[in-house]
C-alpha cells in the first residue's frame, strides 16, 4: 500500500519534485478537500441550480483547509499520494460552519499547526497547475472524484486565483471541462455496478469492495486514496465485463455467419435436386414418320396462249352421289 506525504511550509520543494515525477508515469489523479463546512445548507429535494448556487455560494465565501490527491495509471497502481496543508484558513476569522470544524477536530486536524505551517492557497496551485497541464508533456490527465462537486468547486477556484465561480451550473461544467477536462465521479459510477449503490458512502464503497483504508478517515490524503482504489476497481471491472461482452458479441457474430453459410448450402443442395427430378419426370418425344399431304387433282384446258390447270374436286362414288 501506498503511504500518504504530507505537503507542508518546510518540504514543498522536495516534495513537488516527487510530484512532478510521478506524472510522469500516471494519467490518473483523485482529488478529495476538507473544507470549513456549507455556510448556506441544501435540501435533499431541491433542483440542480439550486444545489449549484448554494455550492457556488459556500465556496466563494469560505478557504480550503487541505487538499488530497493521488497520482495512478489506468491499471490502478497508485504512484504516489500526498495531503497539501493549506495556511490561509483561520478558524477565528474566516467564515465557518462550527459543526464541521469541531467534526474536523475530532477526526484528528490540527488547525494551529496547519495555519502555522501550512503553504499558501496561491503559492500552491501556481506551480501545482503548471504541473498537471504541461503543454510540452502532452498527457492527459483525467481527475476522479467521490461526490466531487465541492472539491472541483474548490479546486477551479483556486486555479483561478480565487475567482469567483460561473453564474450558472452550465458554467461551471463548461469551466470544468476547460481547466481539468475529463472527470470522473465514483459515486455516480456506483449506481451502475450490480452490487454497488449510488447512495453508499466511500467507505461503505470500499468495505464492499474488500478495500483495506490507508490512513485516517475524513483526512484529504486518505480520502483520495481511497477514492483512487475504489474507482481503479470499479473501472477495471467495467473493462473485463465489457471485454467478456465483446468476445460474446463476436462469437454470436461468427455463430450467425456459420449459420448463414450452412443455410446457404442447403438451399443450393435443394435447388440442384429439384432440378435432376425435373429432369427424370420430363416424357420422352417420339419422332415418327410423317404422312403426306393428300394429293390435288388437277384438268387441263386448252387457252389462247396454251394451257393452263385448274384443280378440280374428287369424285364422289356413287353412293355419295345418290
């Protein structure tokens, strides 16, 4: 298992060279945040807009506290996972949601050592950005999520200094597509595995996988791992269960063709039967003599000019006269 490298004030160089090594070799990286909570709570009912402004809102409003992310390949091995501390975050200044800072707390954050030796939001995603979209690598790298609207929220916003984020949910996915690309949301490819549900958690997820965690629950470095194994087997099962139906839609392909042929050759072996049959069943002709006309009788008259014949009728017997 892969272990988690923190990312603090004291060891960004060295570690960000690591970073930059492992893209090398990867075309895959799960991201998770902590953040201080939703200032402005949504329903389980409301719409799609409603669920973006509310996101947009909290997120405009309110600074990351950590960011996860793991670097794997399409075959799952994970190259490397690291948890960036960000300093900008004051729990005594900054707007919050106090339950999910104490919830934060509890699960093993430490917020003074972050604020003291954490690294700047900016400071980061400058060089972190220019790493992920090297125009002279030319890799594309594909970003996975679990139930990731907020991480990516986050994460466009600080590649854009910390501008605000598009008016509408339409924006938003347009900018997405632009900055990051291709994504993937493991929650929502769940709901479309057999035994899997949209509506289990990660860990619930990975339980039913058979996924050991590496790390502390509801730290951004152990959520993104975690996040990359579980996707890294939902996907690899997708590939064989696809495989498995390609190879059985080509031999239901070759079954009809073989069919087909044999078809084909019946059907010639029946026209070429009925043929000999006809011809046996065909009555002989018979080419006998043929009798000839009966003869015409003609007279002779003399003429002017010489003769010339008439024909003239048989006689009748005498009986036939009578």
């Amino acid at each position: 298992m892969t272990t988690i490298r923190e990312i603090w004030s004291w060891n960004k160089t060295e570690e960000m060279n690591l970073v930059r090594e492992s893209l090398r070799s990867c075309n895959y990286i799960s991201v998770d945040t902590e953040f201080p909570g939703c200032l402005k709570e949504t329903v389980m009912e409301a719409s799609e807009e409603t669920r973006y402004q509310n996101l947009r809102f909290n997120v405009d409003k309110t600074k990351p506290i950590q960011l996860g992310f793991s670097l794997f390949d399409s075959e799952g091995a994970i190259s490397g996972t690291w948890e960036v501390n960000f300093s900008d975050f004051d729990e005594t200044e900054d707007l919050c949601n106090e339950k999910s800072i104490a919830f934060l707390k509890r699960n093993g954050l430490d917020f003074k050592r972050i604020r003291e030796e954490g690294v700047g939001i900016k400071d980061f995603f400058t060089e972190f950005t220019r790493m992920v979209k090297d125009e002279e690598d030319k890799k594309i790298i594909n970003w996975v999520t679990f139930d990731g609207s907020y991480d990516l929220g986050y994460i466009i916003q600080s590649m854009t200094g910390r501008e605000r984020l598009p008016d509408t949910s339409l924006g938003f996915n347009d900018t997405v597509q632009k900055l990051l690309g291709l994504t993937f949301d493991v929650k929502k490819l769940a709901g479309q595995c057999k035994g899997l549900n949209s509506r289990f958690g990660l860990q619930r997820l990975a339980d039913e996988l058979g996924i050991r965690r590496v790390g502390e629950a509801h730290h951004a470095g152990s959520d993104s791992q975690l996040t990359a194994r579980v996707f890294a087997n939902i996907n690899l099962t997708f590939s064989r269960d696809l495989k498995r139906k390609r190879e059985h839609e080509r031999e239901i392909v070759m079954i009809r063709r073989e069919h087909d042929r044999l078809q084909q050759h019946l059907f010639m072996q029946q026209v070429m039967e009925q043929e000999i049959l006809m011809r046996r069943c065909v009555p002989r002709r018979c080419y006998g003599p043929v009798h000839p006309p009966r003869p015409i009788m003609y007279a002779h008259y003399p003429s002017p000019r010489g003769y010339f014949v008439v024909p003239v009728a048989p006689r009748l017997s005498r009986n036939a006269q009578q």
